[in-house]
C-alpha cells in the first residue's frame, strides 16, 4: 500500500466489477472514481486527474482503445498510466494497446489481489518516473546555470585580461614567495626587461638593494592582511631607480592564493611637485618680503606723524595725529606678526594682542602700577582679514581707557579678554573693559561724533559682530563676531 492516497479511475460498462473493484480498491487506500461510459471518463479526468486508470476494452460507443488515444493525445493526461482490462485474450489486442501507451494488459476475470499488485507496481514506476523528471529538470536548471557562470567567468576573465594587457600601470601577479607569476606590457617596458624573462623572477630583484627590506616589511603576504599603497622605488635593467607608488591586493590566480601589485611610475610627479614646493616657497619668501615692506612703510608713516606732531602746538591736533599713529602701529605690528609667522595666512592673535596693549601702555606713559592690566586671551589664529578690524577695535577701546577713564589718581582695572563664543551665531567673544567714571550716561556710544566710537562701530559690523556696552562699575564693551574667509580683489 502506498503511503500517499492515489486516486484510481475505474471505466467498465460491468456495474458489478465496478462495485467490485471500487470496495475492494477503497479497502486499500485508494481513492475510487467510476465511469460506467466514456462521457465519465472525460468529465472526471478534466475535472481532477486520477493517479492510474483502469479502462475496458469493450465499452458502448467509444471503445476503450479510443478513449485511451484521447487521453494520450491530450497534454494534461497524457503521462497517466492505463491498465487495459478485457477478456478478449488476442495478442492483436494487447499490441493495439501497448502502442497506444498503456503500460499493462489484465486478463478477465480479473484477480483483485494481482489487480492491487499492478496497480502498486505501476504507481511505484510512476514515481519514480516522476522524481526522475523532476532531477532531470533540476539538473537542466543546474546545468544552464553552470553554463552562464562558466560564461560569465569566461567574460569576466576577458575583461581582465583586457584591463591587463592595457593597462598604461605596470601590474606583476606574484605568488606569496615573491615569485612574478605574470606581468603587463606596461610592467615589461618599465624594467625593460622582456615578460618571458620577467615572469619568474622575485619581487626583491626588481628593486634597489635599499629598498628591498623596506619592500619586505611593507606588504606582507598573509592572506587576509590589510594591504596599504606605499611609496617605493623601482629598478630598470640598467640599474636606475624609478619612483613609484604601489599597491596590493590578495588575488587567486590558478587556485591559489597570490597578490596583484599595481605600480604607478612617479617620476613626472615627483618632478611636478618639486616643482610645486619650489614655486610654494618662492611664493612665501615673496609674501614675507611684502609683509615686511608694509609694516616697514607704515613705521615709517608713524615715524613721519610722530615727527610732524612735534611742530604742531594745538592741542586737540596734536591728539589726533597721536590717534592715527597708534591705529598705523596697530596694522604695522599685524603685518610684522605675520612676517614672523611660519603661517602665512594667520597670526597667533594672543601674541598680538599682548604686544598691542603693552605698545599702548608704553606710549601714554602708563604706570603698570597704578593701572593694573587683566588679559585673559585664548589661543586664536586669526586671518589678516579679521585680525586688522578686531586689532583697531582694541587700539581705540584701550586707548580711551587709557586718556579718559581714570583722571585723578585712583584704583585702576583694565581687563582684554579673548575667548571662543558660546553663541553658535558667532566664533569668537572680545571683551575690553575698565573700572573708570564710565560713560556720560547721555552719550549713545552708537551715535557719537568720537571717531574712536564711529571706527569701533564701523569695524564690529565689517566682522558681522554685535557689540553690547555695560555701564555698571565702569565701562565694558562685548563685541561677538566671526572669523572673515579671505574675499579676492580684483
């Protein structure tokens, strides 16, 4: 008895074998259907198609034989085994039957016990038949798929070797001894060594003599390691070294694990950046030169202001030439900051402003003593763009502390602080105050007629800051604002 319950489809115009087989069958696990007539036939197997048949020869109307020459002629049912039955015992008949496709011939009467063993036998086959088909198409399927990867291998192999042989680098297979297994023409004209007598070699004759540990140590060849592009040297056949950069890869190449090493002749690079690095520090030799000439140039214009303020005998002119040389000391003294940075293009302004405000102090005369200066100044490299503007502010803030804060003798407070803002608005917080009379209270700072305050004011808004002033214990004026990228001039 077969584990699965098949579906058996009885065809006899004999209503006693009918019954007969479907108790008997039905006792065995078979799921019996029965068709006393060909019309049954057709209605059932289109309906749901019966596992096996059993058909009768003699059948009124359409005889068994051209029911089974339907049935083989139809797609759905062809491959359902037929059993014939029939007490006609002719070999003609038998043979009709065997070519119309059935796969036995049970005698009249029939012995239920061999119709059982039969019918097992050929559902068995039928299986099997079907398993079979079913490998047969996975196998196809196998096989087609093999076929497009081997194709696909094929084309992938192609291309390489395409990329390969024309590659404008120099690329060497080689084993993990160091062995070259294969090489480019690129790879040939660069040793001028021909690829018959290239492939072979190690890896350590193709380079300098003191560069091979270098070689050794750089690229190891455990499969799996991480392998970085490194700088190195290369030699030609006649023994010159070329600069090259390289990088690894871990490859299989026939099987076996090797590396591919693509090297990149450097030579006109080098010879470009060289050429970079001398024109670079031409450049900067030029631009220290001109920061030199220009703080030189504005000394001397306050050398000619601090000798022409010396024949002039009104006071309040004499003041303002004295203002205009601290502001032409203040943009000297940034060129001159420049001049001996290593950087160019900024200045340590913690430097600057402490040699600004001491500057400041010197000139008016100020007794450290008796004023007592606080800075508190965070590292900052500032551009000449910002450095300029924020130098002036602080001039013209120190300054007025300096000449009007503290008249009469008095305890004296200046403070300049410097520190990243906490705003993300702005980068940097300036604060200069001091502990002196203070401002009238009717002056508005931002419309004053002083042109300390108009620069100060101008000078906040050219750095997009914002300035706040604070009257209590004296005068204090926060100025946030942000660091100026360079604009180009025409």
């Amino acid at each position: 008895m077969t584990d699965k319950r098949n579906t058996i489809l009885v065809v006899d115009d004999d209503l006693r074998i009918l019954k007969l087989l479907s108790k008997y069958l039905g006792k065995k696990g078979f799921e019996v259907r029965l068709a006393p007539h060909a019309g049954g036939v057709f209605e059932k197997s289109d309906r749901h198609l019966p596992d096996i048949i059993l058909l009768d020869i003699s059948l009124p109307g359409i005889d068994g034989f051209d029911i089974a020459a339907r049935l083989k002629a139809n797609e759905e049912s062809k491959d359902i085994p037929i059993i014939f039955m029939s007490a006609r015992t002719d070999s003609v008949d038998k043979v009709r039957g065997f070519e119309l496709g059935a796969v036995d011939y049970i005698t009249k009467p029939i012995d239920l016990e061999e119709v059982v063993a039969r019918v097992n036998a050929h559902l068995t086959i039928r299986n099997l038949q079907k398993k079979l088909e079913e490998q047969n198409i996975r196998l196809e399927r196998e096989i087609d798929e093999r076929k497009q990867a081997e194709a696909a291998l094929r084309e992938s192999e192609k291309r390489f070797r395409n990329l390969f042989e024309n590659s404008p680098d120099p690329i060497f297979v080689e084993d993990l001894d160091g062995n070259v297994l294969d090489v480019n023409p690129a790879a040939c004209r660069l040793h001028g060594i021909e690829r018959k007598n290239l492939i072979g070699m190690n890896v350590l004759d193709l380079v300098p003599g003191d560069q091979k540990e270098q070689v050794t140590r750089d690229f190891p060849v455990k499969v799996g390691q991480k392998l970085e592009r490194k700088d190195g040297f290369s030699r030609t056949a006649n023994g010159r070294s070329i600069p090259v950069e390289i990088s690894a890869s871990h490859i299989e190449y026939s099987g076996k694990p090797a590396l591919l090493f693509h090297v990149r002749d450097m030579t006109e690079r080098k010879r470009v950046e060289e050429k970079i690095k001398t024109a670079l520090k031409e450049k900067e030799v030029l631009l220290k030169e001109i920061h030199h000439r220009v703080k030189n140039n504005l000394q001397t214009i306050s050398s000619l202001l601090n000798l022409q303020s010396g024949y002039i005998k009104d006071k309040q002119s004499l003041e303002v030439f004295k203002n205009s040389k601290e502001r032409v000391h203040a943009m000297a003294l940034i060129h001159e900051k420049l001049y001996e940075s290593r950087d160019l293009s900024k200045i340590d302004f913690r430097e600057y402003i402490c040699s600004l405000v001491n500057d400041l102090f010197d000139s008016y005369s100020t007794n450290k003593e008796q004023v007592l200066l606080k800075m508190k100044i965070e590292d900052a490299a500032l551009g000449i763009e910002t450095a300029i503007p924020l130098g002036l502010i602080i001039n013209e803030l120190v300054s007025n502390s300096l000449k009007y804060a503290f008249p009469g003798s008095r305890e004296a407070e200046i403070q300049v602080k410097l520190e990243e803002c906490k705003d993300e608005e702005y980068d940097y917080t300036l604060i200069v105050g001091d502990n002196g009379i203070g401002l009238p209270g009717e002056l508005d700072f931002r419309d004053s007629k002083s042109l300390g305050m108009v620069l100060v004011c101008s000078l906040a808004k050219q750095l997009h800051g914002a300035i706040d002033l604070d009257r209590k214990d004296g005068t204090t004026f926060t100025i946030k604002f942000k660091q100026l990228k360079y604009n180009k001039r025409i």
